[in-house]
C-alpha cells in the first residue's frame, strides 16, 4: 500500500474508490489544495478495478508535468515508471507505467484511435471547470465507449469550482464526493487602474508596492505574453540573487515554465508573471501575494464570418476567486485587485465554456470520424450552438474534409490523422510531395507558440525555426517530420502559399494606408505600419486580433498574385463590377480578378449598357434623394403631387422619400437606362418621370386639381406655395376684392391657405375663410391700411368692390 501525505482530500479517498467501484462513474469536487490532482490517481492504483492504467487527462502541459514530477516524487521514482506523461512533444512512459498523465488534446486522439481504450482501466479528467473544448469531447467521446463499448471504464470527473449535479446527471446520476480544501485566510484588496493606464503600467506599479509592504513571492495575473513581457520590462530593474522577475506563459519552453514554479531558494523571493495558465492545476510555493489585473485573453469565434480572434476580456467572478486564493495556498496571504470592489458584481459568475464560443470545426471533423454527423448526438454539458456547427461543416466542405452527406471524405481522413487544427491539417496534406515537410514546419509553428520568435511574418519565423536546433526545435522539428510523413521534401515553397491552401478566406489585399488589408471573407486587418509585411499587396493571415472591422493581424505571410492565381485557381473569380464612384458622380466599370472580397487584379473598362442607371439608382438608395439635381420646376411637381396623395389619396402617386427611393426602378431608370452621371438626371428627366406616375386619366387634371398659378380677379397670375401645412397664396388683398367665396383647390375640397399683403408686399392677415375676414377683421385692417397707404382703395364693403392692383387716379 502506498503511503500518501495527509491533506483535505485524503478524508475522501476511499469514499471515491468505492463509488467509483459500484457506479463505475463518480464525480469530486474540491477546492485548490485539496490534493485530488495527485493524491486521487496515486490511491486508485489499489482499487480492486485497476487492474491496467489509470489515465490523469490535464487541461494544459505546465500541469501534467507538475502533477506527474510530484506523484513520481511521493513514490520515490523518476517520471517514466510508474507515472509517466504523454503529450504532444514529449512523452515519458514504460512498460512500468501505470498512471498516465496526457493532455486534453492527446486524450482524445488516444480515443479515437483506439475506442476500446485498450489497457486503460480509468479515466480522470481533471480541472474540468476550466471547460475547454478538448475536456468537453473527450467527457462525451468516453461516455459514448462506457456506453457501448466499455461498461468496466471507471470515469472520474475531479473539478474546484463546478456545479457537480449537473455534471453527475451526464453521467447517469453518478455520486458526488466533495472535499475541503487547504486553503488560508486571504485579506482581499481592490485598487483600481485608471483607464487611461495600460494595464502592464498598472501592474509594475502594483508589484512594487506589495514588494516593499508584503511579505512571500507575488503571483500577478496579466492578460498575455505582450503585457508580461512589457511589465517584466518594468519591473527589470529590481531584479537581484534575492529577487527574480519570471514570466509564465503557454508559449515559453516547458523548461522555463517549470522554473517559474518551482519554490524560490531560501531567503529570496519571486515575482511570477502569469497568463490564466497559473490559475489552477498548479501550486508555486512560496506565493503570499497575488495582484489580479482582472483580464484575461479568450478566443471569440464569428460564426457569421468564420474567424476566431484573441480578445481581452473580464475575468469571470469564479477565476477572480480562483486567482486570489493562489496566495492561500501555503499560508495567509493578500490579493490586491486593479478594480473597484463593486465592479466584482457586474462579472460574469463563470467563464464562457469553449464550446459555445470556439470554432467547432476541429470537433466536427472528430465526431465524423467517430462516426457521429451531428455532435449534438453525443452527451455534451452544453450542447454546442447550431450556428457554430453550421460554420464548421461549411468549413470542413470548403477544405474537402466532409462530403455533403456530412461523412469523411478521403481527405478528411488524411487531415484527422495529423494532429493539427482543420485548416492547418489541409495545408499539410493539399501542399505539393516536395513541400510538406516546409508545410508541417509551418503548422507546428503556429500551434506551438514562440516558435521561431514571435515576428508577424511567418517565413520570417519559419526560417529561424529551420536554423535553430535548442529548446524546443528539436522535438518540434521531429513532430513535423512525423506529421509530414517518411520521403516528405522541404523545397522552398513559399509560405503564403501553403497557408492558403488551408486560409483560403484569409487571403488579404492592400487597402487604403499602408499596413491596412481587406481579407477575402470582407473583413478588415491592420499591421504595423513599420513591419515589411506592411507595404506587401497581398498576405495571407492566420491569427487576428481584437475588433472585427480593422483586426490586428498577429501572424501571416506575404504571397504573389501569380501564386494565389496557380495555388487558388479554382477560387479566383473574374467579374465585371459596375458601381458608382462618389468623387466623380459618374458610374465606373472594372473588370476584377478576386477571391471572396480581395480583389487580386483589376481594369476599367467601359460601363456595359443598361447597367448605368441600375448603379446610379444604387447610389440614390444608399446616399438618398437629395443627390438628385430637382430643379425648381420638379421640387414643384413633386410638391403638389404630395399635396394631392395626402388630399385625395390614391390612385394620386405617393412621392414622399421613401416611396420614390423603394421605386426608382419604375419611375426613374425607364426615363436613363443608359445614364451613368448623375448629371445626366436633369431637372427636365426627373420632372418627366414624376410626371409619368400620374395615371394618364388624371394627368389632364392635374392643373386642374393643383395648380401652378391662381388667377386673380385683377388678371394677374401669382403663383402658389405647396408647403407642409398646405397650398399657399400670397396676394395683394386688393386684388381680391370682389370675391365672395374663399378660393380653393382639389376641386374645391382644400381652401388655399391666402397670406394677405399690403401694397407693399408685406404681410397683414392669414386666412383660410376670406368672406368671415371681410364680414370681420377687415374693419381694423382697413382702418390701419388707410392711414398707412393713402392713396389706395380701401373700400368698406370689400366684397362687392372692384378689385385692382393700382392706386387710386390722380384728381
């Protein structure tokens, strides 16, 4: 029996060993520094149904080397014997080993190259509140195999912060053991950062307070490498033999990682600068102080346009928890926070599982080749969204992996049998025989982060990586090779040309300023205005970040026209594109060479006949009817058309703005089919066809019912206003003596609106019932008009007077 330490989740043990003996599933929930990571895998090594290998799936490879380093050393081996790991560039097992650590992503290639999980008599998947996509699939593909295939397979699901039921009811109603954790006080403290401070400012500032007021190492949760290497930066300084500055991120070496977590030496101290990698899974003895940015980078995936690009994002309230009580661990501990205490509650209570916000098509293509088309047929925690899905089979179409009926195609078959990411698995497998060791370098590269450096360009880093032999690169390069197969040739193909076999969307054209692209999937992407690739015409783009309209491209490689030509050939379309060009008013014609939304060649040419108006009438919908040259004459037509829709209603033409824009085809383009300025739509066009939308029944009446002009009973001929309240006629009123009905229009069913004026021309009275002003008001009008125009008619009884517009005649 092997002798274990004593800690919280020793007290649970055998309650778990026996659930898991009579249910066969069991799920363990218990906080950081329970233990369960190594302690679980190490006392089931005794129970009566390990009778092969135990399988410890971890989210990441800094925590499977950890937890199997520290279970090798409670059995007094090295890793190898009894407990070994296996991930994707390195892998320490024997014939002795009985625990296996793997990796998420290496579980489920274990899985679905063998169903059966031959030898394996358990399988623990560990930190599963961490939710990641791999952890997701491989719960449900190990579900599928205990259900059909594998009724013995004990199944373990171990988690700090999650909601156990539900995960118990996945697993058919399986019991919930829980534990205590060993955990410390930890004294929680919020300072918030200014917006208009970058957060590695913030931190460096943070750090060098809680340096000189705490005591034990510090731990600080920044959002990525760039942020960490910028605060290591500020931070260089105070680095001393009693004080090391070490940063923690996926991309760095294992080596170095494993540095970063080891306890510092006697009498010093440490500063860990962290990406989310340090939330769980592991202990750094020694931290006493944690400084939480409160950020975080996550992929968001666009269903819509089909790209996943890095965000930062908010921590959500249970990683914030997660966070602090790092400095808990091994004693009392503070957490300084760089926000306001009550901003905690506007969190999100968890983290967004991956499965509703990542790209699926890399499950997509796993669950064919399980033998499932649609994912949502297998026991997932959270079904994946139909949207995604959609995406993903698109995807996989587009690339040759799946057949319409959903199933593998032979080249689906050839990309699932490398370990990469779809699109990455089709640019090894479609690159030429003499290319694909170059085309698998390129794929390691970018799965592998900090491979190569970390240059924008990818042949920039491709080239170091081939040159470099430390590190990494070894076992790197020997991955590639084994994805590349035996005889595979490393001619010196371009770069841009083997991404895009598998980013063929991706492909971007120049735009605008320098470093500014369009990719073919009409998105936008921004370089450095500084780096090489920003003056190329053509890149194409693998990794992007932040908002979708101008992303930051983080890595791509630059490609001729001629290579898209021959590499894409299939995708290139060649189209004559018509459209209206603001700047000169006219339409414009080109013939284009494009794939998607990159346009890789183009010519004008002349504007093919009838097309003209159709792109002119495109640019009256987006820009709208004032674009248009009305003149006096046509804004007039149109006024009095108006006034007639609203008096009379139909069949009177609705001229408003969004009638004559829903309807240009009808009532414009017949009048310039051929037009392609628009200074070919002249004020004579356009009052022609307003006019040819008057039913010809009623174009006679026209005048009739809305005339230009009235016609005054002195002879004159004085035009009417057609205004939002109504027509209106401004007239001299002495010209409308005599009149003893009000005038009117529509056959007499709208008064005009009469704005009454003195000889001078200036207004005195507005009426719409003339023969109530002159049975009343014009008393005091006429009093007031006789002393200012003298030697005027000012008669008492205007409506039977003479009109005129003169003075009286000289005596």
């Amino acid at each position: 029996m092997i002798s274990l330490p004593n800690l919280p989740v020793s007290d649970v043990l055998d309650e778990l060993a026996r659930a898991l003996a009579d249910r066969g599933a069991a799920v363990l929930v218990a906080p950081p520094g329970a233990g369960k990571t190594t302690l679980v895998p190490l006392h089931l090594l005794g129970a009566s149904f390990a009778t092969a290998k135990i399988v410890l799936v971890e989210p990441r490879r800094l925590a499977a080397r950890a937890a199997a380093r520290r279970m090798a050393e409670l059995l007094g081996e090295d890793v190898g014997g009894t407990v070994g790991w296996r991930m994707r560039l390195d892998t320490r097992v024997s014939a002795r080993t009985r625990i296996e650590v793997v990796t998420e992503g290496v579980f489920t290639r274990m899985i679905l190259a063998d169903p059966e999980l031959t030898g394996i008599s358990a399988v623990i998947l560990d930190e599963f509140h961490e939710r990641s996509l791999d952890a997701d699939l491989s719960l449900a593909l190990a579900l599928d195999v205990r259900g059909a295939l594998r009724e013995d397979l004990r199944l373990l699901v171990m988690s700090a912060t999650l909601d156990g039921a539900r995960v118990a009811a996945l697993l058919g109603d399986a019991p919930v053991v829980a534990s205590l954790g060993r955990s410390f006080p930890v004294a929680v403290r919020y300072r918030e950062r200014p917006a208009a401070v970058a957060v590695e400012d913030a931190m460096a500032e943070a750090i060098r307070g809680v340096l000189a007021s705490e005591e034990g190492s510090v731990l600080a949760f920044l959002p990525g490498q760039r942020e960490i290497e910028r605060a290591a930066e500020r931070l260089a300084s105070l680095a001393s033999p009693t004080l090391a500055i070490m940063p923690l991120f996926g991309a760095m070496e294992g080596a170095a990682q494993d540095r970063a977590i080891r306890p510092a030496p006697a009498g010093t101290r440490k500063v860990v600068l962290a990406t989310s990698i340090a939330e769980t899974s592991i202990t750094i003895d020694g931290v006493g102080v944690v400084v939480d940015s409160g950020l975080r980078r996550a992929p968001v995936f666009e269903p819509a346009t089909g790209l996943s690009r890095l965000e930062t994002v908010r921590v959500s309230q249970a990683g914030a928890d997660q966070r602090a009580g790092r400095a808990g661990r091994t004693g009392p501990g503070v957490a300084l926070r760089l926000w306001r205490e009550e901003q905690t509650a506007a969190m999100a209570a968890f983290d967004v599982p991956e499965i509703l916000s990542s790209d699926l098509s890399g499950l997509v293509l796993d669950c064919a080749a399980w033998g499932v088309a649609d994912p949502r047929d297998l026991a997932f925690l959270d079904p994946p969204p139909e949207a995604a899905l959609v995406e993903a089979r698109a995807l996989l179409r587009d690339l040759g992996a799946l057949g319409e009926d959903g199933r593998l195609t032979g080249e689906g078959e050839a990309m699932r049998a490398l370990a990469l990411p779809p699109r990455l698995a089709r640019m090894v497998t479609g690159a030429p025989s003499g290319a694909r060791l170059t085309a698998a370098r390129l794929a390691v590269l970018l799965t592998e982060r900090g491979l190569g450096g970390t240059d924008v360009d990818l042949a920039e880093r491709l080239r170091r990586f081939e040159w470099e032999t430390g590190g990494r690169n070894k076992p790197a390069d020997a991955l590639a090779r084994r994805l590349a197969g035996p005889g595979a040739g490393n001619l010196p193909e371009e770069a841009g040309a083997l991404l895009a076999l598998g980013f063929p969307d991706r492909v971007a054209a120049a735009r605008g300023a320098r470093g500014s692209f369009v990719l073919a999937n009409g998105r936008g992407g921004t370089v450095d205005p500084i780096s090489p690739l920003a003056g190329e015409p053509f890149l194409v783009v693998a990794e992007l970040q932040g908002a979708a309209r101008a992303a930051r491209i983080l890595s791509a490689a630059a490609v001729s026209r001629e290579t898209l030509e021959r590499v894409l050939a299939s995708r290139v379309v060649s189209e004559t594109a018509t459209a209206f060009d603001a700047a000169s008013g006219e339409v414009r014609a080109r013939v284009l060479r494009r794939i998607g939304r990159a346009v890789l060649a183009e010519r004008p040419v002349a504007v093919p006949a009838g097309e003209g108006g159709a792109a002119l009438a495109a640019a009256i919908r987006e820009r709208g009817l004032d674009v248009l040259p009305f003149d006096r004459k046509t804004a007039d037509l149109r006024r009095r058309l108006g006034f007639l829709r609203e008096t009379l209603c139909e069949p009177w033409p609705d001229v408003s703005d969004a009638a004559l824009v829903a309807g240009l085809a009808d009532w414009l383009l017949p009048f310039a089919p051929n037009a392609t300025r628009l200074a070919e739509l002249s004020g004579d066009v356009l009052f022609e066809a307003l006019r040819a939308l008057v039913p010809a029944d009623l174009a006679r009446r026209l005048d009739e019912f809305a005339p230009t002009h009235f016609d005054a009973p002195t002879g004159s001929r004085l035009p009417i206003r057609y205004e939002a309240e109504g027509p209106v006629l401004a007239v001299r009123v002495q010209e409308l003596f005599g009149l003893k009905r009000h005038p009117a229009l529509a056959g007499g069913r709208l008064p005009l609106i009469l704005e009454l004026l003195s000889p001078a021309h200036r207004p005195i009275q507005i009426t719409r019932d003339l023969p109530g002003f002159w049975a009343g008001s014009w008393r005091d009008v006429r009093a007031d008009l006789r002393g200012r125009y003298p030697k005027h008619p000012w008669p008492e009884d205007p409506a039977n007077a003479e009109a005129t517009a003169r003075a009286k005649p000289r005596a």
